[in-house]
C-alpha cells in the first residue's frame, strides 16, 4: 500500500489535538498551514509595529540600533517565510486536490512531516531573540532578510547561525511542500483533466513548486557555505583568502529574486479566479496567463543581480541585467490584461473577495511599474537602498501577495467553514486595509526621493514628516488586522449556512462539494469533460 | 589639527542592549518634533495634492530628488523623471479602463455577463497586441537607449580623471586619503549622542553632520576609489547620483564632476551593523583657487606637526596635550576619571594593559601592549585604529598621559619621533 | 499492471527525479558557482 | 494496536534513528571530504594560483596606460604597508616593475597576505602579474621592513577605453 491509499484507510481522524498532530489530511494540513502563516503574520506585524514606532520621530527613543536592526530582520524573515509562504502553501494543501479531484495531495505523511518542521524552524530564529532579554547570547540575526552583507565581522554571536539553521529548514519543508505539490499535479489528476485544463490555481502552484525546487537548494547551500565559513574554517566569502562578500549576495539573490516570484505566483493563480467568479464570466486568456507565468518563472532566474547594480558590476553585465528585467514586464502585463479582461464587460458583484482583488490589481500594479523604472541602473544609483525600493516592494509584497491572500481567504472562507463571514465588516476591513496601507507607504517614495536610506534607526530631520505618517498609517494598518481575526474566528464559530456553490458564478469541482466539504473527497475520481 | 568627535563607539546605550527599550522621551524634545513635522505639512499636502489632482506638468516637482550638482545625477533625475511619467501615464490609463469596466459593467445596473475567453476578432487582437508592443517600445528604446547611454556614462573610462580620491570604509566612519598629495583623514559623525537621545534639541544637520569633511574641487573629474576594512559599506551623495558598494578587500571606483559649489550630505547605504545610521558623507565642493589653498594648507599642517614631532618634548608638555586630547577622543568611552564603564568598556586606571610594556628593548611596538592599543586599535570592538585620525604627537601625548593618570604610575613617556617611527 | 500501480510507480520515480534535482543543483552551487561567477566582476 | 503494526513500527524507529546516526556521521565526514576534492580539482585557490608568464607580448608604444597603487591593511595588522609610488604610466604590453613597502614596528614576528584587486574590475584579465609578493604569505621579523617587488604588464589587448587601472593590495592577517 503506497501511503496516499494508506492515508484514506484512516476513516476517522483522531479526536482532539492528536488529530492535528497526526493528520496527514490535506484539510487538515491546509488549516494548521494557513493558521500558522496568520499566527506569524501577526507576530512579524508585532516586530514592524515596534519598528515603525522607533521611526515616529527622529532620535533613538525606544531601541538600540541593534535591537532595531533584529527587529526589521525577523519582520521581514517572519512575513516572507513564515507568513505568505506558508499561507499560500495551506491554500495549495486544501485546494489543489479539491481542484483537480484527488483524495488528498501525492505524499501525505511527507506533508505532514513539511508542515511541522515549520514551528521548529519559527522557534529556532526567534530563540536567540528572546533569549538575550535573559543576558545569553547577542540576540537574533540583524543582518536583514537575505543576509547580504558579509556576516564574518558584522555580528558574531549566536544569531546568524539560528537564522542558518532556520534557512535549512525551511528549505526542507518548502521542498517537501514543492515535490508534493509537483507530483500531485502531475499525477493525481481526475481523468478527463489535461494540464491545460486544470485551475490556474494549480497552475501557478505547479510553477511555483518548480522555482523552489530550482531556488532552494542554491539558497540552502549558501546557507551552509556561510555556515562552514563562520565555524569550519572555509573561505567562500572571506576575502582575505581569496573568497569573494560578492559571491553571497551573487548565491543569495539568485534564489532571492525567484523568491519574490514564489510569494506571488499563487495570488497570480488565484486572482482570475476570483475575478472570473464576481464577473460571471469564464477566465480571459486562460493560456496566455500559463504561458505568461512560465515565462516569469524562466525570466526570473536570469536577472538577480539587478538586487546588486551598486555592487560594481562590469558594465556589460549592468547593461545585461538591466534589459533583462525589463523584459519581465511583457508577461506581467499580460496577466495585468488578463485580469481587465477577466472583468471587461462581465456582471460584477462586489463582494469582500472581489474587493481585495481589485485592491491587488491595484497596488500590485503600482509596485509593478516602479519595478519598471528601478532597472534603469542610472536611476537605480539613486533609489537603490533607499526608501523607494521599500515602498516598491511593499507595495508587491503587501499590495500583491498579502492583498491576494486576503482575496483568497475570504473567498474559500466559507468553503472551509460552511458559514458566510460578515460582509459589512469584511468590506470595512478592505477599505481600512487599503487607506492605511497607501498612508504608510506613499510617505516612504517621497522619503527615499529625498534621499532617505533604508535599514535605519535614525534619520535625519528632513526625513521627519513623512516618517512620522508613515508610522501613523502603519499603527492603523495594524490595528486594522484585528479586525480581520474578529471576522474569521466569528465565521469560524457559526454565521449564516454556506451553500456548496458559495458564491452565484463561483466555478470549480471545489464547489461542487459541501461547504465545509466532507473529510474525505473524491475517493473516486470525478469526471471532467 | 581637528580631532575625531564623539561616535557612535562612545555612547554606552548601544553597548548595553540588553536592556533595550529605555524609556528616555521627553517631552520638551517631542514637542519639537511635532513643531518641525507642522513645519514641514504643508509640503507633504502640497505633495498629495500634485500627485492626485495636477497634470504631468507638474510631475517634475513630485519627483524630485536632491539638487543634482553632477552630469550623471542630471541625468539619472531627468531619466527619473520622465520614466515616472511614464509609468504614471500606463497607469492612470489602465485604470481608468478597470474603472470604466467597474462603473458599467456591474450587475447591479444590469450588466449581461459576456461568455468570450480571449481575442476574437482581428481588431480585438490589435487591441490587445498593441500595448504589448509600446511596452516593448518604452523598455528597450524609449527609456532603455537613454538608460544605456547613462549607464556608460556612469562608468565612464574613456576620459582620464583630473584626480583620484581614496575612500575607505569601516565600520562606521570613512577615510579619505588624497594618494597624489599625500593627504590623509577620517571623516566621523558629528552629531552629539545628546541630540540622538533627546537630551539637546536636534541641529538643523542632524546626523548629516561630520568632523571633517570631504573637500572636492568644481569642475574637475574625480575619480573615487572606494575599499572597505571590514564589511560592505556604500557611499552615497543623493545629489551626486552615484552609489557604489565598498566591499573588504576589493576595489571598486565611481566617478563625480561637481558643477556647483556648495555643502553635499549623504549617508552609507548598505547595512553595515549598529552604527548604520550613524555614518554620514559630508562633501564640500569648492572652486579649485580655493581647493588648491586647502590642499597648501593641510600639507603645511602636516609639515608643521612633523617638525612638532621632531622635536623631544617635556613629560609637562605631553601630560598637558595628552589631557587635551584624553578629554575630547577617549573619556567618552573610557570616561573623565578613566574607570570606564563595566561591561561595556574597560577602565584604564589600573589596567593591566595600561600598567603594562609598550614597548620593547628595540624599540618595537609591543604587540596588544598599550601604544599598540592606541594606534592600532582592537579589531571587533569599539576600540579603533587612531593612527589613521591623530598626529604622533597626540598618540604620544595621550599615552603618556594615559600611563601617567587616573592612579597609573608608570613614569614613562613617549615621544612623538618614536610613535612615528612605529606607524 | 492496473492503473493504480502505474500512477504510484511514476509518482516514485518522479519524487526521485526531483529529489535527484535538488541534490544537484544544492552539489552545483559548491562546486560550478564559485567557478561560474568571477566572470561577472 | 495490534501486534504485527507494533513490530513495524519499531523496525521504523530503528531505521530512521540509523538514519539520524548515518547524516550525523556524514556531516564529520564532509571537512575531509571537501579538503580532499579541493586538492583533486584545485578549488578555491588551494592549489595556488599560477603566475602567469609574459608572452613575447607586442608593445604598443601609442598608448599610455596609468596604472595607480594603492593598499589597505585589515585592522588587527600593525603593519605599515603603502606603495613605493603611487603612480605609473606605462605602455601597453611593456613589462614594469615597482615595489610595495612593508613594515612590521611590532616586537612580534608576524604574517600577513596580501590580496589584490583590479579597478575597474573586468580590466583584471588584462593586468597580469609576472612577479608578485600576493601569492605567498609575508612573514616579518620584529622592527623588519621590507621592500616587495611587483613585476607586471598591461595587456595590449586592454580595451582602448581603459586610461586607468588601479591596483589594490589588501594586507589580511594570517593567523596560525
């Protein structure tokens, strides 16, 4: 017996915590995925908050530049790695089988095994954090989040080898979670459903997989090269033996730009959806988003080092880099279009989902073309590392991924649950969210305009105004997540019944299950025309 | 000869960060804070209102960085510019296509939903072939020739330099060193760790402030060497449009071309451990009489505190120096009365270090001995190198008085001649 | 052979080929990269 | 729980702690593992760059080419360590010789590494070094000073774009 025949053998799920324990349901693991990615958003929300309460006026008020530098580190490590990622891999747990009708992903017990390797790996970087409030160690890793700096003189102490530590497991898990994901999209489809014919959703999550598969494995042995130069004695970044601090960022960013592309790819797959269902229409140009996110995925591999263009590359490699990246915004702007076309002439409803959609086409947009202008290297002199570049991409990071993933829960909300949420309290969430996201981060292009750096705890007095809203907007920003738990646990609790179909023009074998759906789907294989 | 100010090495805060959250706001400095922040709202409406409400004319006052004073910050501002225009203009006009689609095409006022899934017709394939097209035609040549003729221009080799600046970066200051004239300085911050923690009101050059500044000719092509000692730094001048990485051990250049006299303030760019913030670039461009006079005068400085070194001087003389120097270099860490800080940094009075050789029957620098200390500093701790920033007859004074002070009775001296000798 | 087993042999040998990816371009970045890159300063 | 999934469950615990005990042992295995593959391939410098003879190289007497020097030493060096001159012009393909000047005013014998640098950095190809103290190690006697030659040719194949070359040497500690 393989173990995915195995794993429906087990009728019954154990009862209280051993059930979460144990579950090799990918129900089961798509909820402790999601609720762990919500957890540690806010727990990185937390750690902004402090920092952006540092930032309200010029002058050192509440941290030291150390504990400044740990805190955007972990929120920026914390959001990326252990909220978008593992919220968008609890999306692909509990719908890429329902989407597709399996029973249940390729490799249970190694999902199993993926998703608990998490809360060790959240646990081992925030350790050396908390443990310096007790006298032991220097705290956490402060380097910011691709450790781009050479970390041989800049912070000893314990800190940076958590963060090793945690990066090696976290590349187990995602590979796990990525092989998983390949192999049930490849393999456990319902008969009738060619690739071509299968949710954008999975597709996005197929392509997804496959940048991991190829990215992790460099990110995890820059890792451990770091590791070996720190305490085995290698010389890979040690200049003074002939290793190279250019090297790191070289290993560093070509798994960091991919990266970039992995925490968008499934709110790229999931939007159309979402747009298709509130429009009533079919997707747009289902083949050239495929085609669209294939090519991203390949161009994303060839253009790192424009995370790099100040780092003194030959000229010829700045020009190289430079029209590559330009070139990624051809398919982009193809799913841009895509998604006006998703809506272009439809009966569109505004619900809480469609909203948040819009709000992504919206600001992701907006971080997207200012994506265009930072490759100009001439340009990118200027806004490198400044606090232009941390608007952008918080304006992809937040306006894209965190946006879509906000569409997508409240889309599958009471799919998952079987109640509808509060509409009006989700509206009002999506109103406040998008207000005081543009009151934090409109401030931070002017800020770096005017020549404010990024990654620091002091500024001068030119810089005051806008930082000072900045901050403003971010203190509502937070608060405004609140909101959002109110309105899940409430919908988790009880709320008017779902039916199977949700919404009027949702589509998809998901909805054509109960809401919640049964704790075993599709034991036999739906048929798809 | 200007000695190095107060650093970031001094302040004990930072040292001692277990103890993070240190309540130590006023009132009187937030309420200076609310008074420079009301100073500046109007422009942060003025701002808001041109970038919701005015025309592309306009774009050019949203967009603006510092005042570019070099070729290359001209150009990249004006490539800057224009690129936002642009994408401003894509935009405003894809939005207002989604904007028109939500307007009309809602179910509430009626909307039948179409059943299409992609291009049908030919004119529909045009509409949706031709942005594809102009995007291709803004990235490759509207904006990327421009940007390929920046870029070379940036990394101009073909025209020879009239100078060359050598910047070397540590953590967290920045040498200077002229190769042709033989001039040499460390350029630390300025501002006081009082303004910092609130304790004083903040000056108007609040943390853009150093001790010495780097003086740069108009109008003369300067190439910039840049190298770091520890980790990777970047220089940057906003008003100068370049940033370039200095990594240990490798080196990289840029190049400027000042056109306009006038005070240039910029920060390091890459994070490069606590003192980030704290490690700004003070540039003051002068026309070349004026340069040429400054050059003149540091060499006669120079050639004055080598004469002063030359000669032997009395114990009185160097204690009376070396508490000069004591007061404004070292008591800040090691404080007034030398017993320093525990756990932070050492005391000197009774140091075995201190109260210990430095030097041996030859003559040579006793390895880690005190002297050693002074010049060469101790890597991975606040204790720098001072050779590069004071004179030998400060390092003599200052040791003598060190070895002479606080309880320490070694009765020894050093005398200049010797500690250049040992550089 | 039924369908069942040729669907759990191709998903062994595929989680393999994958795995066998891993391992090599994890090998690679040791190995080539350091060799690869001194091109690009 | 019945008897036969008990037995293989321990067989399971078995198998996976010999796992555990096997990376365990693999991870030890790795330090030499990876010096032995640095001395079979020559990775990582280890076998020792080679210097690079000069070709009968073909002088190009219209150009001038200057090259700059400068050096750095890595805090923890008391050495003195500084070019003999800061500047040269040379014509292309021209072999040319000059010195750094080293010094150790400690009472320590110590040794350091010096490692250079080519500015701008894709010219390096075309700067190649003939005799030069960088591929051994520097050892300095107390109060030593030494001169420390440097042979070298700028290749004429050197870009016509290229005025300037800087050299760098950055003097590492070597310990142990």
């Amino acid at each position: 017996m393989t173990e995915a025949t195995a794993a429906v053998a087990h009728d019954h799920p154990h009862a209280g915590i051993m059930r979460w324990l144990t579950t090799t349901n990918h129900k089961d693991l798509g909820i402790l995925y999601m609720s762990f990615g919500g957890i540690m958003f806010f727990v990185g929300g937390l750690f902004i908050m402090a920092v952006r309460a540092e930032l309200l006026y010029p002058g050192l008020q509440l941290l030291s530049p150390g504990m400044y530098n740990q805190l955007f580190t972990l929120h920026a490590l914390i959001m990326v790695f252990g909220a978008i990622m593992p919220f968008a891999t609890g999306l692909n747990n509990y719908l890429i089988p329902l989407m597709i009708g399996a029973p249940d992903m390729a490799l249970p017990r190694v999902n199993n095994w993926g998703f608990w390797i998490l809360p060790f790996a959240a646990v081992l970087l925030l350790i050396p954090f908390f443990l310096q409030f007790f006298g032991t160690g220097s705290g956490a890793t402060g380097l910011g989040w691709m450790m781009h700096n050479t970390t041989l003189d800049i912070q000893s102490g314990i800190g940076i080898d958590f963060a090793i530590f945690t990066i090696l497991l976290l590349g187990v898990s995602s590979l796990t979670g990525a092989i998983n994901v390949v192999v049930t999209a490849l393999n456990m489809r319902a008969p009738g459903m060619v690739l071509m014919k299968m949710p954008l959703f999975v597709w996005a999550w197929l392509i997804t997989a496959f940048m991991l598969i190829l990215a992790m494995p460099v990110f995890s042995a820059a890792a451990t090269m770091l590791l070996t130069d720190r305490h085995f004695g290698t010389h890979f970044f040690d200049a003074a033996n002939g290793g190279d601090p250019i090297l790191l960022q070289h290993l560093i960013w070509f798994f960091g730009h991919p990266e970039v592309y992995i925490v968008l790819l499934p709110a790229w797959g999931l939007i159309p959806h979402i747009l298709a269902t509130f429009s009533r229409k079919p997707v747009y140009g289902y083949r050239a988003q495929v085609y669209a996110l294939c090519a991203i995925c390949f161009l994303s591999f060839i253009v790192w080092s424009h995370h790099m263009l100040t780092s003194g590359l030959p000229l010829a490699a700045e020009v190289y880099f430079m029209y590559a990246t330009m070139a990624i915004s051809v398919p982009t702007s193809v799913l841009v279009f895509c998604w006006l076309g998703a809506i272009w002439r439809g009966a569109m409803t505004f619900e809480t989902p469609m909203l948040f959609a819009l709000g992504f086409v919206a600001h992701f947009g907006m971080g997207a073309l200012t994506g265009l202008v930072l490759p100009d290297v001439a340009v990118n002199a200027q806004h490198h590392n400044s606090y232009v570049l941390v608007a952008h991409f918080h304006y992809t990071f937040f306006g894209g991924g965190i946006f879509g993933m906000m569409a997508a829960l409240y889309y599958w909300l009471p799919k998952f649950t079987g109640h509808m949420f509060d509409e009006k309290l989700g509206r009002l969430h999506f109103w406040l969210t998008v207000i005081s996201f543009n009151i934090t981060f409109i401030p931070q292009w002017f800020a770096g305009l005017d020549g404010m750096p990024r990654h620091v705890a002091d500024y001068a007095l030119r810089f005051s105004a806008m930082n000072f809203i900045s901050s403003v907007g971010a203190f509502l920003l937070g608060l405004t997540q609140l909101l959002l738990v109110y309105i899940v646990v409430r919908c988790v609790r009880g709320g008017p019944k779902a039916t199977g179909q949700v919404w009027e023009g949702a589509q998809g074998l998901e909805f054509t299950l109960p809401s919640p759906p049964p704790y075993h789907t599709f034991e036999t294989p739906p048929e798809v025309k | 000869m200007e000695l190095a100010g107060a650093s970031i090495h001094d302040d004990p805060a930072i040292r001692v960060w277990r103890l993070p959250f240190s309540f130590c706001s006023r009132h009187e400095t937030a309420n200076f804070h609310i008074r420079q922040i009301k100073k500046q709202l109007p422009l942060w409406f003025w701002i808001a209102f041109f970038l919701f409400v005015s025309e592309p004319a306009h774009a050019k006052s949203i967009w603006d960085f510092q005042e570019p004073v070099t070729p290359v910050a001209r150009t990249s501002l004006a490539a800057s510019v224009e690129f936002m225009r642009i994408i401003m203009g894509i935009y405003i006009a894809v939005f207002a296509v989604f904007a028109y689609s939500i307007f009309k095409h809602r179910k509430s006022s009626g909307a039948q939903p179409g059943t299409f899934t992609g291009p049908g017709s030919r004119r529909q394939w045009i509409l949706a072939i031709t942005p594809f097209l102009l995007l291709i035609y803004i990235d490759y040549i509207w904006m990327g020739i421009p940007a390929f003729h920046a870029i070379s221009r940036m990394e101009d080799t073909r025209t020879a330099a009239d100078m060359t600046v050598k910047v070397t970066a540590s953590q967290w200051k920045w040498q200077y060193e002229y190769p042709d004239e033989g001039i040499s300085f460390v350029s630390a911050m300025a501002t006081s760790q009082g303004q910092i923690h609130g304790r004083e009101a903040k000056g108007e050059h609040y943390l853009l402030e150093v001790d010495n500044p780097l003086i740069l000719p108009t109008n003369k092509k300067v190439r910039i060497l840049l190298i770091s000692t520890d980790v990777i730094h970047s220089w940057w001048v906003p008003s100068f449009g370049v940033k370039r990485d200095a990594v240990p051990g490798y080196l990289r250049e840029m190049w400027v071309n000042i056109e306009k006299p006038g005070i240039y303030r910029g920060q390091c760019a890459q994070l490069c451990g606590d003192g980030h913030s704290f490690m700004p670039i003070v540039v003051e461009a002068v026309a070349e009489p004026q340069f040429n006079e400054w050059v003149a005068q540091k060499k006669a400085q120079s050639s004055q505190a080598e004469a002063v070194a030359g000669k032997a001087w009395s114990r009185e003389e160097l204690m009376a120096k070396g508490d000069e120097v004591y007061k404004v270099v070292c008591s800040a860490c090691h404080q007034a009365d030398g017993k320093g800080l525990p756990g932070a940094f050492p005391a000197l009075s009774g140091s075995s270090i201190v109260n210990g050789p430095m030097l041996d029957k030859e003559g040579h620098l006793f390895k880690d001995g005190h002297l050693d200390r002074v010049m060469n500093g101790k890597p991975g701790t606040a204790m720098q190198a001072f050779k590069n920033s004071l004179s030998d007859a400060e390092i003599a004074a200052v040791v003598t008085y060190e070895r002479n002070s606080f309880g320490n009775r070694m009765g020894d001296m050093v005398q200049p001649a010797q500690v250049k000798a040992l550089r | 052979m039924n369908e069942h087993e040729k669907r759990e042999r191709r998903t062994v040998w595929l989680v393999v080929a994958l795995m066998l990816l891993v391992a090599v371009i994890y090998a690679a970045t040791f190995i080539k990269l350091p060799v690869w890159l001194p091109a690009l300063k | 729980m019945d008897e036969a999934l008990r037995q293989a469950n321990r067989r399971l615990t078995i198998k996976l702690l010999l796992m555990v005990a096997a990376a365990t042992g693999f991870a030890f295995a790795l330090v030499p593992f990876y010096d032995l593959l640095c001395k079979v391939t020559g990775l990582n410098g280890k076998t020792g760059a080679a210097v690079q003879i000069a070709q009968a190289a073909k002088i190009d007497t219209a150009r001038w080419v200057t090259v700059e020097f400068t050096g750095a030493v890595m805090p923890g060096m008391s050495w003195e360590f500084r070019p003999a001159q800061t500047r040269m012009r040379v014509h292309p393909g021209e072999t040319a010789k000059t010195s750094y000047l080293a010094k150790n005013p400690t009472n320590r014998t110590m040794s350091g590494q010096a490692v250079p640098s080519v500015s701008p950095g894709w010219t390096a190809e075309h700067f190649n070094k003939i005799e030069c103290f960088c591929f051994q190690r520097q050892v300095l006697q107390p109060g030593e000073a030494r001169e420390m030659p440097l042979v070298f040719f700028v290749s004429p194949e050197l870009p016509a774009d290229v005025h300037e070359i800087t050299l760098s040497y950055t003097l590492f500690p070597v310990s142990g």
